[in-house]
C-alpha cells in the first residue's frame, strides 16, 4: 500500500520517527512506533505491533493501538478499519458508526463520502470516525492519508467494480442524506467537499468539474485534471497545444489565473493547492525563467514570488513548507521568504499541522 507521497508502506520499515516543532527542536519521540501520522485536532495516529492508536502532544497514548487502519481526526470523528471494513471513532474511542463500508472519507462540512456494497445494507450505530482510502481515477485527490490493509490503489479491474458500489453522503451521525449508484454519481469517492463543492468526473466526456452537495453539476466537466477548492480557488488542468497547462478557476468556473503552467504531465506531483496564500508549482513555462525541475511559488495574481532551489516545495502550513533535495536525498523546511530554516537532514518530512510536524531519519 502506498501512502499520500507515493511510498509504498513497507518502505517505512527501518525508519526513526520524531515530532518537532518550528524550529526543529524534537518535541516528541515516538521512535518506538512504526508508523506515525501528522497531527490532527491535536491527536496523531501512531502504528505498533498491535495497530493502530492515537498519541496526545505529550505523546501520551489516548487511544490505544488496535486498528486496522486509521485516518486523522476530522470534525470530532477519525475512520478506523475494523474486519476489513471502516466505520468512524470519537476522541475517546467510541465508535459512532460502526464499521460497514468499503472507503471512508473523513467528515467535511459536516459531510462524509463513504462507498458500501449494494447487498451491504446495515443500520447506522453510533460509535467510531476516521479517514479515508486511496483510489486512483482520472480525478486529482485530495493530498491525505489513510492507512489499513485494504490495498489503497486499485487496479484498472477492481475500479470498474465500483461502478456496482452505492456512493453514500452521510452526516456525523450515519444518517444518508444521498444516495446513488457510482455510475450515477461519479464524483471523488477519495475526497471531501472543500467551500461546498467536489470534483467529479462525466464518464460520458471523461472530463472533470465539480458538483454540489446535491450532486449537481455547477461547475461544468470541462478539465482534464481538478483539484479541491482551497481558499477560493480550484486548481485545474487543460490541453493547449498537446501539453497539459495548469491554471486556476474561482467557484464560476472562470479562469482567474490562465492555464499557462506547464504540469510535465504530472499535475498531482507537479503543484499544489493555494495554502498560506501561495501556491508551489514547477514552472515550466516557454521559456521557462528557472532552472529546470525547480518549484516556484505564485500569489493570488499568478504571479512568480518566490522561487526555490529545489526539486520539490509543498504547500506552506504555519508559515513552514517541506522541501526536498535530490542531490541530497533529504527533506527539510523553508519560510515564506525561502530561508531553509530546518536543514535538510530528514528521510521523510510531513507538513505542519498543530504547530507540529513528523519526520523520520534511517535508524
């Protein structure tokens, strides 16, 4: 199973996990587990031998590891994987709703996309919350993690399947407030709504647009490539002249920022979502201005205001951004002014969240 970089889980084996804070001072040790999660709502998942569980900023265990499978607390509620399938938790554990579907996505505007069999018809029980499972589809997911022992990327085959799933929305409590066969509504089964809309994806046309909460197309499918709305502005890809070009629509669907951003045909590795204000993207443009491969950040006009010296710059959480070196094979974080203030020593870097970031180094 790979995580949201793309590693393949098993690759974490051998590696020494830590949390720090902004300067880079270790402020929890956790390299007793073998897997860690970033922060959320002021819990971290962590994995042992046992499972699953969640860790407090003192790095105490609130809830101990026995799971499956986990995401990170969203809205109160956290997905956890029980028997294989996945149901949500509280911040004491509780279950909410007890596990019963196939994917789970965390709870977002007070909506969750959950995927269930048809003939898997089973009443709502208050009890559990958690996160969501990797599918691989023509659509752009949302950079987030769920990990468990389903496989997260399914193959060409096992994604036809989907289409005989029933796609659910459902709220905090497990009631169904939509209901339709996959094919019916073709939306991001790997995603949430951001500022009331979801990326979806016509079978008829093969391209992207976004629907509301009632499934309703707004934002016609018109792009090759769409990501979540984030801070007014969706990140979107088109073709012009054989290349795909990457810009930015507001919720009209217009074009704020023209698609003149060359994606290298990796639109998901290759930019980011508006955080902080800045987007992080390689600019590629004809002719390009930097150095081949290196991220740039652009503000809110699409302007160049920042540029990198490295091959890889995510998206700014506390005012930090993780940022890799491929000479060096190391990650580490710079500012908003570009200052690397956290060198470059780590195996793996998370972003920010909760004024705490988790990074592993090789034992």
């Amino acid at each position: 199973m790979q995580d949201q970089n793309g590693m393949d889980r098993n690759s974490y084996h051998g590696r020494k996990y830590f949390f720090i804070d902004n300067t880079g001072k270790i402020v929890i040790d956790a390299s007793k587990y073998e897997r860690v999660l970033g922060f959320s709502e002021g819990l971290a998942a962590v994995r042992d031998s046992h499972g699953w569980g969640f860790i407090d900023k003192g790095g105490k265990e609130i809830i101990e590891p026995r799971f499956q499978g986990v995401g990170s607390f969203s809205e109160g509620l956290a997905t956890v994987q029980v028997g294989g399938l996945w149901g949500f938790m509280d911040r004491q554990g509780r279950m909410i709703i007890k596990p019963q579907y196939e994917l789970a996505n965390p709870f977002s505007e007070g909506i969750a996309i959950v995927v269930r069999s048809q003939s898997t018809i089973t009443s709502p029980v208050r009890g559990d919350r958690s996160q969501s499972i990797v599918v691989q589809s023509r659509v752009v997911r949302r950079k987030q993690v769920l990990v468990g022992e389903s496989p997260g990327n399914l193959s060409g085959d096992q994604a036809a399947q989907l289409a005989d799933k029933e796609v659910l929305l459902i709220d905090p409590s497990g009631k169904v407030i939509l209901s339709r066969n996959l094919s019916e509504l073709p939306l991001n089964i790997n995603g949430c709504f951001s500022e009331g809309l979801i990326e979806a994806d016509d079978p008829m046309t093969h391209k992207v647009g976004f629907v509301d909460k009632t499934g309703k197309f707004v934002i016609e499918p018109t792009y090759v490539q769409a990501a979540p709305f984030s801070e007014g502005r969706a990140r979107v890809a088109v073709i012009e002249d054989r290349e795909e070009k990457l810009g930015f629509i507001d919720h009209t669907g217009r074009f704020v920022i023209p698609p003149r951003f060359n994606t290298d045909a990796d639109f998901t590795r290759n930019s980011t979502d508006f955080s902080e204000e800045l987007a992080g993207l390689t600019e590629n443009l004809r002719p390009t201005v930097t150095k081949s491969g290196k991220f740039v950040y652009i503000d809110r006009d699409g302007e160049i205001v920042l540029f990198t010296d490295f091959s890889y710059a995510g998206p700014f959480r506390d005012g930090l951004a993780v940022v890799y070196d491929s000479k060096e094979n190391k990650s580490g974080y710079i500012d908003k002014s570009g200052t690397l203030v956290i060198p470059l020593k780590f195996d793996i870097a998370e972003d920010f969240h909760d004024g705490l970031a988790a990074v592993a180094t090789v034992r």
